[in-house]
C-alpha cells in the first residue's frame, strides 16, 4: 500500500477512536448539529463529522436495542463503574457521581443518560437520515418510559423502606437503599 494512503486511513482510524470518547460528546455533536441542516455528501469535512457521530452512535447504541439485550449490558456497566468508584473511594479519590453505587440507580443512570445523550443525538441524526426515526428513535424514548416507570417502583419502595424503619436512638440510621 501507498504509504501516504495508509497515513490517510490509520489517522481516519485514529480519529474515529478518539471520536467515542465522551469528554467530546458536546464538540462532536455540536459540530455535526450546525452542518445537517446544508450537509453535503461532496465534502469531507461534513462526511468526517458524519462518521465521528455515526461511529459515537454505534459505540454507545445499546438503548437502541430490545430490553433483554440491552438490559445486562446496563448492568455489566454499572457493576464496572460501582467498582471502580468503590476503589476510588478505598483510595481516597474523589468519585464521579454516576458512577457511585450510593448515588445512583440502574433506573436514575439510564434516565439521564437517555434523555441528555442518547435520544438528541439520534434525533439530530434522524434529520438527515429520516428512517432511523422507527428503528432507532422510537426503541430509544420507549427505553427511556420504561426506566421511567422502574424509577417510580424504586421510590416507591425507598419511602416504604424509610416509613418502616423504626426511628430510634440506639438503632443505627437506616442503610442506603440501593436498587439495581
């Protein structure tokens, strides 16, 4: 292979990669948001943009598929990030919030995530490819109503857990209710 050519495909590469990392979410997104809306297929700046959102949006897409596949994925994850964020903890560092068992649940964590990442994204996307509206869009909100509703039963049962805990001053404080 030409050597040029393969320095031209290893940085597109590289690029791609870097695109997925969610410390450019805003950037790349933002980016692609101001090129829809006159996006040429002809120019590669905009087809550069176009493969950094579609690569990010197949890298964090598992929403987009049925629950019981979609669902253990979310919790291999959160396992992930409570392990990390209980090691952060041992060691003294400070812990991001979604990552904090204490903190979060399966049905919080999924909420933002699908609200504030997922479902603008897709839908910025849908803008310039209408079809994904149906297959990708709509399994994304319905996610989205079904962590909703999760959200819901895990109140529920944190202010019964709460009410039934008798109130003492020789019983220790109730225990964080964690719900997966």
């Amino acid at each position: 292979m030409d050597p040029e050519i393969f320095k031209q495909i290893r940085q597109g590469i590289i690029n791609l990669i870097l695109a997925t990392d969610m410390a450019r979410h805003g950037e790349i997104l933002d980016s692609f948001k101001q090129k829809v809306d006159n996006f040429d297929f002809s120019n590669e700046e905009d087809v550069t943009c176009l493969k950094m959102v579609l690569i990010k949006c197949c890298d964090i897409s598992n929403e987009v598929r049925p629950m019981e596949v979609a669902e253990p994925w979310v919790t291999c994850l959160l396992q992930e990030y409570f392990m990390q964020s209980d090691r952060e903890k041992l060691d003294g560092l400070p812990v991001a919030p979604f990552m904090d068992r204490e903190k979060v649940t399966k049905a919080t964590a999924q909420i933002g995530f699908i609200k504030f990442v997922l479902i603008p994204m897709f839908e910025v996307v849908m803008q310039l490819f209408p079809q994904i509206e149906e297959l990708m869009v709509h399994p994304l909100r319905d996610s989205h109503e079904r962590y909703e509703e999760l959200k819901q039963i895990d109140d529920a049962t944190i202010e019964v857990n709460e009410a039934s805990w008798p109130s003492s001053p020789s019983l220790p404080p109730r225990p964080p209710l964690i719900t997966s």
